[in-house]
C-alpha cells in the first residue's frame, strides 16, 4: 500500500484566494496567479469567509440583521398559529369538552 505523509506533499504557498458567490467557488492561487484549487464552499462558509473580511462595526451590523430576519420569522410562525387557532376555534372548543 502506498501511503503519502504530510512530508510528501509539495508545499504550495496560497497567494490569493476567492470565493464566487453564484457557483459558491473557491479559488486558490499561486504567486503566479496559476490557479491551484478550485473547491466548492458552502453557503455558511462563504458567510464566514466574507464575515471575517468585514471591520467590526460592520460586524455588529450583519449580528443586528440576523437577529431581525430571526425575529421576523418567530413573529411570521406567531401570526400563523393565531390564524389556526381562529379558523379552528369552533373544533378547539369542542375538544377541549
């Protein structure tokens, strides 16, 4: 069996790397500008990855959306429930006989 060590794989120095947001693609590059990789990435590692480019005041901003968009859709499930608990008020009650 041919079994490879960290020791036999060439070092390869990453330069530069970019992720495509459409194809959610990485791209990593040599000095050259050769591509060595391309791999893809998930959509929580390419908000991560952005994330982490962003000064911390920025940060604070996208942590304050999140918290709204998950907010927003606790409220959206509230007024769901409200509505099917009204439309199923008359069987509700008989159930609860």
């Amino acid at each position: 069996m041919n079994t490879k060590t960290l020791d036999d794989i060439p070092a390869r120095p990453i330069i530069y790397m970019e992720a495509d947001v459409n194809s959610h693609r990485a791209l990593v590059y040599n000095e050259k500008k050769e591509v060595l990789e391309v791999f893809l990435i998930s959509i929580e590692e390419k908000l991560i990855q952005d994330f982490l480019t962003l000064p911390d005041d920025k940060k604070l901003e996208v942590i304050d959306f999140v918290d709204f968009l998950k907010s927003r859709n606790n409220k959206q499930l509230e007024l769901m429930m409200d509505d099917i608990i009204s439309e199923n008020a008359e069987a509700l009650k008989e159930l609860a006989k």
